[in-house]
C-alpha cells in the first residue's frame, strides 16, 4: 500500500503563454524511491487546500519563495527575496491542518520556515546581512552537492534516523529560522549556529530541515533513510486512520 505523499507548490511563469504549477522533480523522484506516491498540490486557497490534504497520508512543505515577514510582525528588510504571500496564507493554514490531522509532515527549507512561523517562530529575512559570521548558506556548487556541517541534537528524532550526531547536508537558502517557536525543538545547527532542522516532539513525523534532502537522495543513503522513514510513517499513520473506530 503507497501512501499518498503530497508537495506543496508555486506559480512559474514560462513566458507570456504558459503560467502554471510549479515542484522541483527532485521531490517526486525522492518520494517514489522511498515507496511513497507523490502527488504535487495546486496552489488553491486555504479552505480547498485542507480538502487537498484530506486526500494526502503525509504532506511535504517544498522550497521556494522567502516567507512575507508580515506573518511574523517583521517589516522587510533591504535583502528580503522575492515573496508570494498567498502561498503564504495557504501553506500556514495548511501546517496547521496537517499537524491537527495527526499526518506526518516533511517541511523542507522555506517549508521549515513556514512551518516555523505557522507555529508561532520568527526568521532571519537575510543571513548575509542580519547574521555576522554566517556561514555561505547560498552554495555556488551543485544543488545536490553537501558543502556544510550539522551537527544533530543527541536522541532526537534525526539522530534516530541518521544513526549520527554530525551530517553533511547542502545549502541553498539566505533565509533561516531565527526564533523557534514554543512547539518546536532545535534538533540542528551549523556550525556557525544558524539553526538547521527542527522538529516537533509528541507529534507524528513533524521535521523541518533547511537543508535540501530530496537533492541529495539519489546518491545519499542518509537522506534516502529520511524519505523512507517519512514514507513509513506516513504508511502507519493511515493504517491508524482506516482501523480507527467510527464515532458520531
Ligand atoms: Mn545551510
């Protein structure tokens, strides 16, 4: 039985013809290795989007856009990115939902910091600038090529998965979590302190990584490790839901 493993998008304009759904396919290869069915998300509004979610087992948070500060009371700052703030508004509701429907939930890089900010937590709009000492958190390498350190909280639930305290990971982002919010642990950090994975405990599966695990999975089993145990949980927690007893 494949869970259904759904990815949130975005919007790219091609050119003046073509507008359309946009998911890097590095998350669907990843899903797929790991046994899961992938099952890319329109970007639609908040109400229809938690029926979206109703047909999912577990829901990715993808990469994109910075998140508008405005969700965290920030004004924005000089080096803010491009932002798309009804994204936004979709996927912060969308956290919530997936968290309050028991699934789990993998929110990668601005995934994490949506994540972050649905659940309360605040971020750096610009390490370059905001953050003295950052280490290049926007690599010039290969997007599937590791160029930094993190190092994992002892007993967390990555560290269970990874079988390690100090990992390899890519880094493609300017934007990092900056105040974790009350139902989330800092479970990684770089070594410059810049925090990198964070997760919530006593939930199902509810990690957020700043890193890009779907990019390196095809040659790392450390990140192949990550997609199967979301996959499983997934699985589990579906299992779960069907042998559940019928109330009301
Ligand atoms: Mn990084």
């Amino acid at each position: 039985m494949q869970p259904v493993i759904g990815i949130t998008s975005t919007l790219v304009k091609i050119n003046e013809f073509s507008e359309g759904v946009y998911v890097h396919q590095d998350y669907h290869r990843a899903i797929v290795a790991a046994g899961g069915l992938p099952l890319v998300l329109p970007l639609t509004d908040p109400d229809s989007f938690s029926r979206l979610i109703d047909l999912c087992d577990g829901v990715i948070f993808s990469g994109g856009e910075d998140v508008d500060p405005q969700q965290y009371g920030a004004e924005p700052q000089q080096h803010l990115g491009p932002i798309h703030p009804q994204r936004d508004r979709v996927e912060v509701a969308a956290v919530r939902y997936t968290i309050g429907a028991g699934k789990p939930l993998l929110a990668i890089c601005r995934g994490a910091q949506v994540l972050n900010v649905a659940l309360g937590g605040t971020l750096y709009q610009d390490l370059p600038s905001e953050y003295p000492g950052a280490l290049q958190h926007s690599q010039k390498a290969a997007r599937g090529v590791d160029t930094h350190w993190v190092e994992l909280a002892e007993g967390s639930y990555l560290h269970r998965i990874f079988g390690q305290t100090q990992i390899r990971v890519n880094s493609l982002h300017h934007q990092a979590i900056r105040q974790a919010a009350a139902g989330l642990v800092v479970t990684g950090t770089a070594s410059d302190g810049v925090i990198e994975a964070v997760e919530a405990p006593g939930c199902v599966f509810t990690i957020g990584v700043q890193w890009h695990p779907e990019s390196m999975a095809e040659r790392d089993p450390l990140m192949q490790a990550l997609f199967r145990e979301f996959v499983d949980q997934s699985r589990a927690a579906k299992k779960n839901r069907l042998s559940a007893p019928l109330t009301g």
